[in-house]
C-alpha cells in the first residue's frame, strides 16, 4: 500500500494512509534509522518499510507492506 511519512520538527513520525484517509504516528520502529524494517503505529497497525538511504527528505511517499494489525 502506498503510504506518506512525515517528520516532525520535534523529530516524531506520523504515516498518513491515503486511500483509508488515516493518520497515525509510529510509536514504535524495528531499526533506529526507520528503513528497511516494520514500524508500529498507534492503531496497532505494523508496516514494513522498503530500503532507503538515512538522508531522505521528508515527507515521502513509499509502498509499504502490511504485516500486523488491522486497517
């Protein structure tokens, strides 16, 4: 699913879901750099996220997988 992640200027995370007009912050990630492995947001919901360089700019749009949870 096409997903779009933000950053916060404090440093949080939010995905925004577009097809399900959902938006949630990710409360937890499997890798400190966020890519190339699942993130949970505050739904329950688990994705996982494609590989990407550390130095993407945000917001970005990216296919995740669902893995976890309920949409």
């Amino acid at each position: 699913m096409k997903i779009m992640l933000r950053k916060s200027p404090e440093g949080a995370f939010s995905v925004y879901v577009p097809k399900k007009d959902l938006e949630e912050m990710v409360v937890t990630s499997e890798k400190v750099g966020l890519w190339g492995g699942t993130v949970t947001l505050s739904n329950g919901l688990v994705l996982a996220l494609p590989e990407m360089p550390e130095e993407v700019r945000f917001p970005v749009t990216v296919e995740a997988r669902k893995v976890g949870g309920s949409l």
